[in-house]
C-alpha cells in the first residue's frame, strides 16, 4: 500500500470503452412490450430515443466505443479522484482501509453528467431539437441541462415537486444553463393533470415526472426522453466510474474486497460496482457489492421481482427489476434521487445472481454520516451519497469488530452543497427518519401489470 | 500547442515553497504601528498569530518553504485542473487562447482553504484553541471552518450581514463544519456595538467584521485571528496556484501574455499572478496582471495610495494599500467576497511598480459573463470569479479586434453554487449595478489615519 490521500489519473486514462455487465450475466433481463409481452426491441424504442442508445439499451456486446467527442467532454472533470479516507480511518478507529471515489467533480457536483453528455451527444447526432427528462433531488436535470448547453439542445425538466420546493437551487441551476424546469405533476402533460384530479396535493413521485416526460417524448417527433437512471445504457455510460477506480486501486497497490454505493435507480451503484463484478468474471478477484438504499423507500430490500413500469402512468416499456409497485408514491426523502419504486433491471439482476446485497438505512444515521464524514475528509455529501457513506462506516465497524483490515471502496456520488438545508434540520435535531409504508407499498404491489394483458 | 482540455498535475507536484514577491519587489512595503508610526515587529503580531505566521508576514526571503502536513492536506484537492476554455473560445470567436486555473475543486468550492489549512496547522502547532475571522460572501468563514474541523480548532466568523442573508448556505456550510457563524456588526463586540449604536441596520463590511474578529483575539489569549486576504502571509500561502499553473502552462507548450484575477482583498490575485511576475524577475517572460473589481468597489481604479487601517475600527496595523479610507461602507453587491475598502499591500506595490493593472467592471456585466462561461464550459463561476471572465473576455475581444492570437489566462477562483439566487435574479432581469459612491469615499479618504499622530 502507498501513502497517498489521492489517486489520479491522466486524460489518457479516461476509458475508451463502457463495460456492459449484460454480456457477462448467465440471465440477463429483456424489457418487454406491454402489450404483446414480447422482448422490447430496437424500433421500439426509437420513437423517444435516438437508435445508438436504442440499441446500446439492448446489446449483449461487452465493450461499447466511447465516441471522441464525449471523451474529450469527459476530460472537464475526469478521471474522478479516488481517495484513501484517511481522516475518516482515524475517526473510526478501524483497522480497515477506507477508499472513495469522489464524483462530485463534475460541473453540476454529481456522478450523472456521465451519461448526460453520452446522451446528448448521440441526440444530437440523431437531430433531436430537445431533450425531455425526469429529476429527483435535481442532479440529474441539472446534468442535462449542462449537457444540453454544450450541446446546443433545448431541455425540458419534469423536476417532483416536494424537490423542487425543498432544493431551489438545483432548479435554479438547470435555469443558469439555460434548462426549463417545472414541478412534476404538471399541467402541462395528461400524465400530470391525471394525478393531479386525483390528489392535488400530491408530492411527486419520480415515476410520474418520468411519464410526464416520455409523454412530450412521444407526442413531439423532435423531442427525445433522456433517462437518468435505471435502463441499461444509462448504467453502461456510468461504469467509467468503476473502470477509473480499478485502475486507481492498482496505483494505491490495493483492491477493495467490498464495493459500496448508494442505489436509487442503480445507476450510480452500477457505475462504480459492475466494472469490478465484470473484473471477476475475467478471473479477477470477486469482490462483494453493497447497495444502500433508504430504509423508506427499500426497493431490494422490501420489493418484489416482477416486470412492471419505470414510469407511474405506464408508458415505459416492462422491467424485470425489484419494485415496490410503479403506483407507489414514496413518501418525501431528502435524498430525493433514492426515492424511486423500482431499480434498474441489471442491478436487480445482479442481487438475483448474489453479485449484490442491500442494506437499508434510515435518513437520520445517513445524515449523521454525512457530517462525520464532512469534519473527518472535508467534503459534504449529498443526502443519496451519505447513504454510501453510512454503509461504508458500518462495514468500517465491523471489520474493527472483527479485528479484519478489509479494504472497503465507496462512491461519493456527489456533493451536498444544494442539501445544507436538510444538514441544518439534522443538526438542530428537526430532521425525522419517514417511516416506511407498509399498506401503501401492498397496494401498489397488488397492482402490478399483467404482461400481454394490456 | 497541444490538443488537451485539461491539464492536470500529479500529487508530487504539489510546490513545495511557497513564493515571496516581496522579495523581488524593490520597494516592498512595510505595516507601520498606528501608535509609533514604525514598523511593525513580529513581537507586535504574536498576540493575535503564531509567530511562524507573524515571521511570514515580514519575511524578506523568496521562498518560504509549505510544511509537509499542510502538502498532504493540499493533496485533498490540489494540484487544481488548469482548461483550455475552448467552448468559450468558440463562444466569441477570439483568435486569442483562453485558459483558466480552476479552484472551485476544494472542498468548500474556492481557493481560501489553500491559506486555510496553512493557517489552521501554524495554529494548531501554537497551541492555539479557536480562531476568530470575518467573511464577505462566506468563502473564507467556510474555508476555516473546513481547515478548523481537520485540525480540531474552534471557529468563529464574523459575517457581513448584507451576506449573512443573501447567502444562508455557506453559513449552513460552516456550521456543517462546526463553525460557528455571526452577522456583523454584531452585540458580541464592543467595535460591532459601536457600529450598530450609530447605524442599526448597517449592512456591515469586510472592515467591519475584521475589526470584531481582531478585538476577540485581542481579548483571548487561546484565540488567534485568521486572516482571509490582504495580509502578505496570506498571498504567500496562495502562491501554489501559479506555480502550479506555471507547469501547466508549460504542459500545455504554452505561456500567457496576460493573466487575469478578480480582485477584492488580492489574495486569488495574488496567489495566481505573482509567480508569474517572479518568473519574470528571474529572467523568464513578462506578462500583463489584470485585477478585475468591482466597479461599486473601485480600490485600485479609484482609491488612493496611502497608510490604511485593514479593518473599520482601527485595531490592525496600518498598511500601505490601495484604499477607499476603511471608514467606508461599499454598497451591497453580490460578490461579496470583493466588497472591501481596500487591497493586499503586495498588490498596491505591484500596481505602483506597473506590475499589475486593473479594470472595474460592473455587476451585470459580469453576471452576463459567468452565464456565458456556464453555457459554454459548463461551470457556474462564482461572482467574484465572473468578474476575472468578464475581464477576460473583454481582452479575447480585443485579440479579435486587434487580430492576435494572444494567450490569456485567467483564475476561476471558485464556483457560483451558493449564488444562484443572485444568477436568477440576473436572469429575471431584477438586478441591478451599485452605483459607485463617490461621496462616500471622499469622507472615507478625508477620514484617513495620520501615522504616528494616533
């Protein structure tokens, strides 16, 4: 092991290709027509994307290119540093070693403008005029909207409402690169106007903004929906992050026998995590995957394996993933980019083949990570992040328990600035765990679609 | 010229002194005692810095050199990236080539932690127990209060109120540190009180909130007051931002003509542009320094050169500056961070010696530049740091008039993410330039110190 807080690369290192863990899963999913049941396929899915990402949704291709231009895009904020947790080591008195792979670098401070300037890029390849998308805690939107603004694309933002009013600035962000960002449920849409009949007061839920989106996707031949998580070639962009860290881990002399991320729509998680998984199908050392995710809204940990929508109203195609019920409104989480119903069907796969387990943690102890950690590296987590962060301490603790010098690799998906709202209401103690709704996630699994049935 | 977006160094090329233009300069300024009118000693320092910091401040040598702990907490985040700003060169269609030394990559978004944790480890090794400071936009009061958590030091900032409430979140940020954080002028001085007895609702001041700072160090013997600019010590730890620059330059196959800083206190100034000049003096190319401020806060373009009290109550040395009289009270402005009636000694020197130029540009103008520079290079700048790209932009413009493919580097000494409000309110059309208070400061300039005679 070497001495250093930092792992860098070069630009040169950044990755030519995106690994593609489908290729390497004895049973990896389809996405299915809901209404003939079939496998989805490429004409498909071109109504609301371009046919490149169509068809990255589908291959079973290992290695996907990497285009020129969104490497040399890339270049503006990685490779990512990776870092030894030093302070975070000495605070928890842990005979493990401690290692983060810090995202937060990137121009809007998270992990997803990875697949925002991918996506845009293949977009405006295809001529679409604009980009139509969903957003949580607003990472992604503002993502896409940086995306959008290099590009030259106009970029619509369906943003759920409770994050909208909790996290002005993110929408503001979207705003300073020129994004259009509105609550979710909107007017604006059938999907939205449809939910708001029902329950005016409705918080939004993830699943909705993303019907709202693929519904103006739809219905505007210039218009494409930009997903931010969950299908397959949003996760492919994303193991760049992954492919940096194990290059890095060589550089600190060192390779993590845990791998820890935050999961929402999994993106993140597969970003940092299948690149190791797919090390180890080529006879490399097998790593164990720990997905944190809220204890509210406990996709992996309390969902069902079953196809079902990525979006509320069901215009998405079906997914083979853990769901707590596309019809499950989440209750409100600060870390709004966790609180999605379902997970993406590679990461589902992956906990179905024993590659990955779950934990669920409560938002309280997460936050309380977050400042720990904040004090002992330096660097604020966002919410989603703190989750990895929680995790991360948890098998920290155990290794001290245990008296193992484990080497543990976690991702730090992003940064909290636009969050310091919740860390002021953890701090003054006005911050409560949302408990997790039993009735309201049965209901929403009783109400699973039947394939083929539609 | 080589092809790249970014340069990047490795963790070793972390400089390992700091430079000294005082050095160099063959008139370098002294800080006179108000009382005798000589100058000051580092016995007359101690009381309220540690004595390595006091023997900074007066030092004549070159190169002091960066203890080997604060290098390693440097490596938190430094090397910082240095770009080719080709999206922006694109943008305005300049013949010139524009590159920028990016700070916003600390953990606190801005260049302060680089004299932070300098600060915080003399400190520490003083055997001092908390440290007392004041802050504009916040940027230097969440720095220390990131440097003071690393270092296990109490903190206590004084924040100018007008900012205080503009920006609630980088006030958030330090508490999340464990900062603690007041608006000043507050109840908790006798120069806060003094301030509030005349003017209830004054909007505070840099020189307001220096003098608080100072008075509770003066009052305490285990508090130390930590400067954030102006001082010499300060410019000198700021310095690794040039030099690093310097050898990213030379990666690049590339030299400036100009360099170009926003300017409040003078230390991003300074710490980018002088060791450039002392290369210069070493028998390597000259450049042009531009120092961008702010044309409602015009200290170098409008103030006069003279003996100057740093701060508003008279407790600091007098130093030989650029000044607006420290009586003045400069207008609200949201680059808080360049609200201060005066400027580093070593940059008025450079100035007089015609090392350093200025402009004054106004508010909206800038906040216009930092949107342009958001679009095109896809971070939001914060706005003291728009004022070094509007800057720049204004001398890529005259390459273009001029037709020369000048090279022009400027500092982007921090991000914009706690400053959105005031991008929305640019964007909204809301807000408006400070007029320049040419009363104002013909009082303060009236109101100077007369050595010697205190």
């Amino acid at each position: 092991m070497t001495e250093r807080t930092k792992y860098l690369l070069a630009e040169d290192d950044i990755p030519t290709t995106w690994y593609n863990l489908r290729a390497d899963l004895a049973d990896a999913p389809s996405h299915l027509h809901p209404g003939t049941g079939r496998p989805v396929t490429v004409e498909d899915l071109v109504p609301i994307m371009p046919r490149a990402l169509a068809e990255q949704e589908l291959t079973g291709e290992r290695e996907v290119e990497i285009p020129e231009p969104v490497r040399r895009l890339y270049a503006l904020w990685r490779p990512s540093p990776l870092f030894r947790a030093r302070g975070l080591e000495r605070s928890l008195d842990t005979p493990a070693r401690l290692y983060y792979k810090y995202e937060g670098v990137s121009p809007v401070g998270s992990h997803k403008p990875n697949t925002a300037v991918a996506q845009a890029h293949y977009n405006k390849e295809a001529g679409a005029r604009r980009l139509a998308t969903e957003t949580g805690a607003g990472q992604w939107g503002s993502s896409l909207s940086f995306a959008g603004a290099l590009f030259d694309l106009q970029v619509q933002v369906y943003m759920v409402k409770v994050s909208y009013h909790q996290k002005p600035h993110r929408r503001l962000l979207m705003q300073t690169y020129g994004g259009r960002c509105v609550a979710s449920p909107s007017e604006e849409t059938e999907a939205g106007r449809r939910v708001l009949a029902e329950d005016p007061d409705c918080a939004g839920s993830l699943g909705i903004a993303v019907s709202e989106a693929v519904e103006l996707a739809m219905a505007d031949p210039l218009t494409n929906y930009a997903p931010g998580s969950v299908l397959n070639h949003v996760l492919l962009h994303q193991t760049v992050i992954g492919q940096e860290a194990i290059a890095q881990m060589a550089l600190a002399d060192d390779y993590p026998d845990v791998v820890v991320g935050c999961a929402g729509g999994g993106s993140n998680l597969g970003g940092l995590a299948f690149p190791f998984l797919g090390a180890g199908f080529a006879g490399g050392p097998r790593v164990r995957v720990v997905a944190a995710e809220p204890a509210a809204c406990p996709t992996l940990s309390r969902g069902r394996l079953a196809l079902d929508f990525g979006d509320a109203a069901g215009l998405t195609p079906l997914l083979r993933m853990h769901t707590l019920g596309h019809s499950y409104v989440p209750p409100p989480l600060h870390a709004g980019g966790l609180r999605y119903h379902g997970m993406a069907p590679l990461v589902s796969a992956a906990v179905e083949a024993g590659l990955v387990e779950a934990v669920a943690l409560e938002q309280s102890a997460c936050f309380a990570a977050g400042v720990a950690f904040a004090r002992a590296e330096g660097l604020v987590p966002a919410p989603e992040s703190a989750h990895a962060v929680e995790a991360a301490i948890r098998e920290a603790l155990r290794c001290k328990e245990e008296g193992r010098a484990e080497t543990i690799l976690f991702g730090l998906s992003g940064f909290g600035h636009f969050d310091l709202s919740a860390y002021e209401a953890h701090l003054s103690g006005a911050l409560h765990d949302a408990p997790y709704d039993r009735a309201g996630v049965a209901a929403a699994l009783a109400a699973l679609p039947r394939p083929g049935r539609g």
